[in-house]
C-alpha cells in the first residue's frame, strides 16, 4: 500500500525498518503509478498541495495512519510543510516500510 499523509506519529514508525528516500518529483510519480493509493492527509489545503504537486486528487480529512496498519512493503509519503508569508515551501519525505 502506498499512503499518503500530511502527519505522522513517529511512534507509528518505531519498530519498522525504514528505508528513506530522497527523490525528485517526476521519480515519485513513477513510484505512485501503479500503487494503491490511500489519502490519510488530514489538512485540506495539504490536500490540496499534494494534489497539485502529485497530478492526482487526494483527499483530506480522512483518519490518521496508524503503526497497526503497516506492513513490510508499505511506502508512506509524508509532506512536511513549512508556511512563510502566506506560501509554502513542500518537502516530501517518502518511507519504505
């Protein structure tokens, strides 16, 4: 499963074997092609930079991403969102699980 989400309980992440990734954009849309896609971004306009950013809806307001649901194989992109004048800088954190 891929998620997406805009927050994330580190401690959702404690146990696993994470590997980090550091890729630019068009390699992560390459990464999400074929990959059932679960929104978990709880911040609308999060939602909607994603979107944006992504070239796909995502949805917000959805419940948050719990350490029950992961399993080894999981990929979970994590925007990190700083705010500076009414704009936003995006960065985009993705973790295989």
């Amino acid at each position: 499963m891929f998620y997406i989400t805009d927050s994330i309980d580190l401690r959702a992440l404690e146990d696993a074997q994470l590997t980090m990734l550091v890729v630019d954009l068009e390699a992560l849309k390459e990464l999400m092609r074929d990959e059932d896609i679960e929104s978990r971004v709880m911040r609308s306009i999060n939602a909607k930079v994603l979107s944006d950013l992504l070239g796909v809806e995502i949805k917000a307001g959805l419940r948050p991403l719990k350490k029950s649901e992961l399993k080894k194989g999981d990929q979970v992109l994590v925007l990190i969102a700083k705010w500076l004048h009414d704009k936003i800088s995006a960065y985009l954190l993705l973790a295989l699980i």
